[in-house]
C-alpha cells in the first residue's frame, strides 16, 4: 500500500515530536504492508513548510530506515492550506508543494466551514497543470451536510482523499457513515493513512483496505489503496476508474451525435 498523506516528519508540525517517534510510526506502517510514505507537513499560518529543509529531513530519515531495514520508501509532498501566501506560492511554482514535484496536490480544508474561494483555487491550480486532491472531506461539517457542493468539485476533476481511520470509524460515526456513502458511490480515489503518532491517529490502512474490498470489491480497494497513490506518487496518469454512481446523472443528456462519438 502507498501512503500520501502522513505527518511523519518529526518536529515539522503537529505530527512526529521526535526522530525516534518517525522510526517508530515508519516501523508500524511497514508491518502494515505501507511500502511507500509521502512525508506532507502542515504549510499554514502555525506550520512553515521550507521545501529544501523538508526535503533534507527525509534523505536523512530514508537514510536511517535503510539502515535499521525498515521497507518503506519515503516522497515529499505537502499537506497545503488554502492561504492567500499559500496560493500565490503554489501559483508561482506548482511543484513547491505538490507530491514528488509532480502533477498532484493535497488541499487540505478545515473541519469545520470551507474556505469561499475554493472554486477558484480548484480552478487556476487545474490551469496551472496540478491535480488537486481533496483531503478527508468526510471529516468536513459543512460538507457532511452539502454533498453536491463535492459532486460539483468531482465533476471538474478534483479527486478525494478519505482516511482509513474514518472508513474503520476512528473519526467518529458521521466521518465514518460519510466515507461510507462516497466508497460507495466510488467518489473516492485514495485511502490515506494521515498519520500523526502510533496511539491516537496511528499510520495504519490495511484493516480499511480490507473492509473497503469486503464491502466494495477487492478492485476498487485496490485502485484505493495502490495504484492510484502510487501512480500520485510516480507522478504519473492514474488508470482508468471504476465507474462512479451518481455522479454525471442529472445532467443534461448527451446529444445523438455525441453518443454515437461516445463522447
Ligand atoms: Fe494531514
């Protein structure tokens, strides 16, 4: 499984506290059957995210698993708030945050209300040739009660992220009946582990891969959980889809033409 959400850095933000606790929490995730990490430090008003410094920490972490034969090969990507700064910066150089400096970008939005210009900020980071992947809606309050507003998102392009805590229900009934009823649309795109220590948000994913393949099928838990993170991760196009439910119905009806063109 490939992780691409994960707070293991330590002393970045409000994940890892220590150097001892990465190894601990990379040890965990490698006995999870997690073989690749994207390290993604908060980038917000509390949290600075220097790209060269991030960058640093993780050769020097990837250098001591190597040595304490901990499998897990780490990236750097960016769990990336919608601040003003932040956009400007994103704009100015799309790769400054984006996963292993590629195509794709976490976007992180509050528990609690959503940022009005989200549209906007979809729309130019699709301009500026970023994917935006939308972290854990379901742990959203605003969104819990407003599902077309993410239907309207997924329609343009943008992919969604849910937590496989909240799949196994770690997050809380509503998190947990949320994740559900997107997996089972297929709105979603990947499982993330968005791992903070080894007690309260632990890096672990396989119970939520293997409840989403009992519940949904074992291709979807695959597409979930390897390869759509890992094409995210290798900077590459992701496979085609299942087929998601509920999602283009009410819209207008394809013209003759265009369905004899399948288009
Ligand atoms: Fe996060």
């Amino acid at each position: 499984m490939i992780d691409i959400h994960h707070h293991l850095l330590w002393d970045q933000d409000d994940g890892s506290t220590s150097l001892a606790l990465s190894l601990e929490m990379a040890q965990m995730a490698a006995e999870d059957g997690i073989t690749h990490i994207a390290c993604t430090p908060h980038a917000n008003s509390y949290y600075d995210y220097d790209p060269l410094s991030v960058t640093a920490k993780i050769e020097e972490l990837q250098q001591l698993l190597r040595q304490r034969n901990i499998p897990v090969i780490l990236g750097r990507g960016c769990d990336f708030h919608t601040s003003y700064d932040n956009i400007q910066l994103a704009h100015n150089d799309p790769t400054r945050f984006s996963l292993n400096s590629g195509g794709y970008l976490l976007v992180e939005i509050p528990d609690h209300a959503l940022p009005p210009t989200l549209n906007e900020v979809f729309y130019q980071m699709q301009l500026d040739g970023v994917i935006p992947i939308l972290t854990h809606p379901e742990r959203n309050l605003t969104l819990q009660k407003d599902l077309p507003r993410l239907k309207e998102w997924l329609r343009s392009g943008v992919l969604v992220q849910v937590t496989a805590g909240s799949v196994t229900g770690r997050m809380g009934k509503t998190a947990q009946r949320m994740a559900h009823e997107l997996l089972s649309k297929r709105w979603v795109h990947f499982l993330a582990t968005d791992a903070h220590n080894v007690t309260s948000r632990p890096p672990r994913m396989r119970e939520a891969m293997e409840l989403v393949a009992e519940k949904y099928g074992s291709d979807y838990a695959h597409l979930l959980c390897v390869s759509n993170p890992l094409a995210a991760f290798m900077n590459k196009p992701m496979q085609p889809q299942l087929e998601p439910i509920d999602l283009y119905e009410d819209q207008a009806p394809r013209s003759w033409w265009r369905r004899l063109l399948g288009r």
